[in-house]
C-alpha cells in the first residue's frame, strides 16, 4: 500500500494546477517543491497567456495575484543604431484580458496554497533527488537516502528537469538548447510607470526585443514588462555555433 496516490514533483504552475485537479477529487497528494518559499526558483518573464487557469480556479482572474493585464504589445528587433518594431494594441486586450503580468514568487505561492486548501499536502525547502523503482516500475521518489511511495509520479520540474534526465526520459541539454538569463525587477511606483508608459488604472505594457546586432554565433532577446509599481526586465542569451 502506497503512502499517497500521487507525488508531484516541483510546485511550478504545471505541479500546482496538477496537485489542485487531483486534490480536489479527493486524491491523497503529496506536492514537493526545492524552492522555499514556493515561488522562489521560478524561471519567467512574468506574464501569464491565456486564461487556462480558469478550468482549475473559475474566479482566478478576482483571486490571483495579477499585477496588470497586457494592454499593448510590442515586438522589437534592434540594432546598434535602429528599432523597427511591431506595436500591437487592441481593443480585444481590454475587452477579454488575454494576459496579464505577475510576479511569479507570489503566484506560484498562491497556486501551492490553492492545492494545499484543496486537501494536497504540500512540502517546500526539500529536493526530490530521484525515482524510485522496484521490478522496473516507479513506486514513488527518494529524498536524501528516504523513499516516499506513491501510485503514481508526475514530473513537473520545468526547465531543469534533473529527475527526469537521470532516469532517462528527457535527453540531456546541448549548447544549443541552453541558453543564459539575467532578470532584475526594478521598483519605479505606480505613477511613474503609468506616466511613462501612457498607462492607466491596471493597464499595461509587454515589451519583447531581438537583439539584430550581435555578430556571430550569439542571440539574444531581452524583456519588459510593467507590473503594478515594478517593472521586469531580463536579456536571454544563446549560443548556437
Ligand atoms: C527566460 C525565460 C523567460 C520566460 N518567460 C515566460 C513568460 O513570461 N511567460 C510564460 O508563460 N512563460 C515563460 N517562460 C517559460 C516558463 O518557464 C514556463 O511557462 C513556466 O514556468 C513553466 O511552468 P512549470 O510549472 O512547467 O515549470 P516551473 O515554473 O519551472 O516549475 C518547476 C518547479 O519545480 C521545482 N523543482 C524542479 N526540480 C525539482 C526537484 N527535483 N525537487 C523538487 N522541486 C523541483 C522548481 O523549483 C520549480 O518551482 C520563460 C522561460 C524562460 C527560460
């Protein structure tokens, strides 16, 4: 007999809608999360597409934690020199919110608290190291030398998924699958970013940008995206040789 029917590996919001659905029908889950407090090993821009929470938490839109919802988009390839850009507003932004900014510490959380209220138990600060298998099938996952068993393991580590490459089911990364990031959040103030980006109320602005002049085998693409008193901004860098 399992300990728990599932075990949820990474409290992402891939693990946490996972854990929510399955708690909620009254699953015994147990949702490991590494980073402490959730949230905190999160790799993201910041803003959320879509409106697939929706199917997990129907009032999502009144009960996350959404910093403003994306009122212009522009896409922005420049040089050293010269910005051509795709400016994109809408009034189907306004009317349907199609994506909003988040800060994703304090989203993840709330998507953890979501499933614990849902009836999951859920554990942060702790690193699932592996697997662990018995007669070629996986009974659950081992934490420092402790094995936890479950009927079932779901893998939802994101990006790094360390677990999965060790047994085996996602190939390694290669120099032209990983790339380098810097992300900083800046605190500019309400106004000052509604004065400067011609915003009002909750309105605001996703900027994306191709870096068209490195030479060589570099890419890079940078972010910008305002949230209610801070922006976020990050540069991404590959190398492809
Ligand atoms: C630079 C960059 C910018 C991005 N910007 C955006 C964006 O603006 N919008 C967007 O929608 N997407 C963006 N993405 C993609 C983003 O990473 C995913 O959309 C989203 O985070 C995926 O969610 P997830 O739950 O699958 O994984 P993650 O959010 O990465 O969650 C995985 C969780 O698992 C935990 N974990 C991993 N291994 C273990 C382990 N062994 N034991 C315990 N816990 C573990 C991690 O700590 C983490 O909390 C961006 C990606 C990159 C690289």
């Amino acid at each position: 007999m399992s300990e728990f029917d599932v075990i949820v590996v990474g409290a992402g919001p891939a693990g946490s809608s996972a854990a929510i659905k399955m708690a909620s029908q009254g699953l015994k889950v147990l949702l490991v999360e590494r980073g402490d407090p959730v949230g905190s090993k999160n790799v993201s821009g910041g803003i959320l597409w879509g409106n697939d929470l929706a199917s997990i938490i129907p009032d999502w839109e009144k009960s996350a934690p959404l910093e403003r919802y994306v009122e212009r988009k522009v896409t922005s390839f420049l040089t050293t020199d010269s910005e051509i850009a795709i400016d994109f507003k809408t009034k189907k932004f306004q009317e349907k919110k199609t994506g909003y900014s988040v800060l994703r510490t304090r989203l993840d959380s709330f998507l953890a608290r979501k499933a614990a209220q849902a009836g999951a138990m859920v554990v942060t600060g702790v690193t699932v190291d592996s697997l662990a298998m018995k007669d070629g099938r996986v009974i659950g996952v081992v934490n420092e030398g402790e094995t936890i068993t479950a009927d079932c393991v779901i893998l939802a580590e994101g990006p790094n998924p360390r677990v999965a490459m060790a047994a085996g089911l996602v190939g390694k990364p290669n120099d032209r699958t990983v790339g380098i990031g810097v992300k900083h959040v800046y605190k500019l103030g309400e106004n000052v970013i509604n004065e400067r980006f011609n915003l009002r109320g909750n309105a605001g602005f996703a900027g994306e940008y191709v870096l068209s002049f490195l030479e060589g085998d570099v890419y890079a693409g940078g972010f910008l995206y305002t949230n209610k008193d801070t922006v976020s901004m990050g540069v991404v860098i590959t190398w492809q040789p």
